[in-house]
C-alpha cells in the first residue's frame, strides 16, 4: 500500500501550531482520508492520503 504526499510542513512550527493537522482536517471535511505522517529523515510532517490503485 502506497501513499501520495498531499502537503509538507517543517517540524519546527510554533509552540501550540499545528499546520499539518490543521491541514489534513480541511482535507478531511472535503471528503479525503488525509492523515499526517512524520517523516523523519526529512524532519517534516507529511499529509497523505492512500494512493490509488490503477488496473
């Protein structure tokens, strides 16, 4: 199962900011199943979403 990266947010954000969250909620009120990753080589929050499987 893959995943397609819908947005990037640096780690670093203020102190009580949630971007990705923030983000991935609007995303989730239009219907897509968004939810935030860590990515940890990169030090940043991913938004993704399941990727679609083509036949």
């Amino acid at each position: 199962m893959g995943a397609k990266v819908l947005e990037r947010f640096p780690a670093g954000a203020p102190r009580g900011s949630w971007p990705a969250e923030e983000y991935a909620a609007r995303r989730r009120a239009e219907g897509l199943p968004a939810t935030v990753v860590m990515d940890l080589r990169s030090d940043a929050f991913l938004v993704v979403v399941p990727a679609v499987e083509e036949d």
